[in-house]
C-alpha cells in the first residue's frame, strides 16, 4: 500500500502579482534578472545532502510554459526537463530525451517516470523536483493538496505538493495579467500580508493548508547563492521599480 513518504515530494517556485497574477499574453509581464537568477539557482541547485554524484534537479512544465522559454534556453540547462502535454508531440515541441528533456501526455505519467528514475540506477538521478507552471497544473497540484482525501488515501501517481515556493510582487500592480494563481491562503493569512491591496481572481481557502516558514528556513532550503546584487533573501528586493519578496510555505 503506498503511503505518503513513498511519493515524490514536489516544490511549486513562481513569481505573482499583488492579486496572484502570474502571466499576461503568454508570458511574463515583467523581466526580472535577479529573480530569474534566483530561480535558476533554486531549480539547478543539488544540496550537498544528497548522497549520489551526477543527481539532477527535474523541472515539471505543461507544454505553453516550455514553449515560453525562448528556444535557445530549451531545454533548461542542467536540469531534467519534463513537459507534460495531451496532443503536442515531441517532433512538434523540440523534446529530445538525449537532452535530458521527455514529454508524456499526463501527470500521472510523468510522475511515473520521475518515480522510476529516482528509484532506478540512473547514471543521473533525481534530487528535488519543481513545478514551474502553467496554470492548470499549479491548480491540479494545489487542489490536490487542498483535499483531505488526498493525503488520507494517496496514490503514487498523484501530485504531492508539499513546498511552495512563491516570489511576491508588492508593487506594481501589473493590472495586464490575464493568467492567476489560484488562492492557496485562508483569509487571515491574507489580511496579515501587506500585499493585500490586490484583488484575486479567487476565494480564500475555508482551512488552512500551508504555512509560511520563516527567513531562515528559506534560507537554508535554497543554500549558499552567488547571484550579483542579491545579498540576501531576506526582505524586500527592489528591480527595475519593481518590489518583490521571497517567500517558502511549507504543507501543514
């Protein structure tokens, strides 16, 4: 019978809005290179505690985010890279398992894999893994963890989300976004931030299902960085008159 530890532990990383906006027209609606620096380490990054040399991170995407990623940053180096999509082929796409990049048609396929390679004796085996959009698979995932059945009875080939992790936009307001994150806070936990002044696109959720870890926790999670003109992960960060912070919430 499969139990919680026996299923991959998945990390949802974007960056939002002050109203949980995450896109606008395909794409990002702002262009961030210390946030992109940021996420690159994050998502690239094999901590020292794992035990096997050559491990990779694996980077999860549906197929409009892979084809977000300007051609010649695809696939995203140094990392594995799996897209999932129901009807584009890998010939259409540009996926070659020689990259290290791999298409499948479903979630519950390509967690299967992702499960078997971290299992199996592969010559590149997996550390952590990230979630990095679009959409619909950011709300399957969270739905997913937002439901008390899905951790009282889990399954393998399920999404178990159990680390967010979340760059806030404080202002502007990017009023353009036409794509949202859906609301994963209950509303007290809404109210307490100050980037309240938006207005989401959802409901709070009616209990609480994440919590945010402190400065520190982040920290330690992402380990030491070398990204010029990011000194620290604490507080906010100012770029192009854009303010955003970085934030980690944990499964409760």
């Amino acid at each position: 019978m499969s139990t919680t530890s026996s299923r991959l532990s998945l990390t949802l990383v974007v960056a939002v809005s002050p109203n949980n906006g995450i896109g606008a027209g395909g794409g990002l609606p702002w262009r961030l290179s210390r946030e992109m620096a940021y996420f690159k380490h994050v998502t690239s990054a094999v901590q020292p505690a794992h035990p096997q040399e050559h491990a990779k991170n694996a980077v999860v995407m549906g197929k409009n985010t892979w084809m977000s990623i300007p051609p010649r940053f695809r696939p995203l180096a140094g990392r594995i890279n799996v897209v999932i999509s129901r009807t584009a082929s890998k010939e259409e796409l540009g996926i070659d398992a020689e990259q290290d990049a791999h298409l499948f048609a479903s979630p519950s396929a390509a967690l299967a894999y992702l499960q078997q390679r971290r299992s199996s004796e592969s010559p590149t085996p997996i550390s952590r893994i990230f979630l990095m959009g679009g959409a619909q698979l950011y709300t399957q995932a969270l739905q997913a963890a937002a439901d008390p059945r899905s951790s009282s009875s889990p399954t393998s080939d399920e999404w178990n989300l159990d680390r967010l992790l979340i760059t806030r936009i404080k202002q502007p307001e990017f009023p353009q976004c036409d794509v949202f994150l859906p609301e994963f806070r209950i509303q007290e936990q809404i109210s307490s931030s100050d980037s309240a002044s938006g207005s989401s696109q959802a409901k709070p959720l009616d209990h609480k299902v994440w919590e945010q870890a402190s400065d520190e926790e982040l920290s330690a999670y992402v380990g030491p960085f070398d990204i010029p003109g990011l000194s620290s992960l604490e507080g906010p960060q100012e770029e192009k008159g854009v303010t955003y912070t970085f934030e980690m919430w944990t499964r409760v």
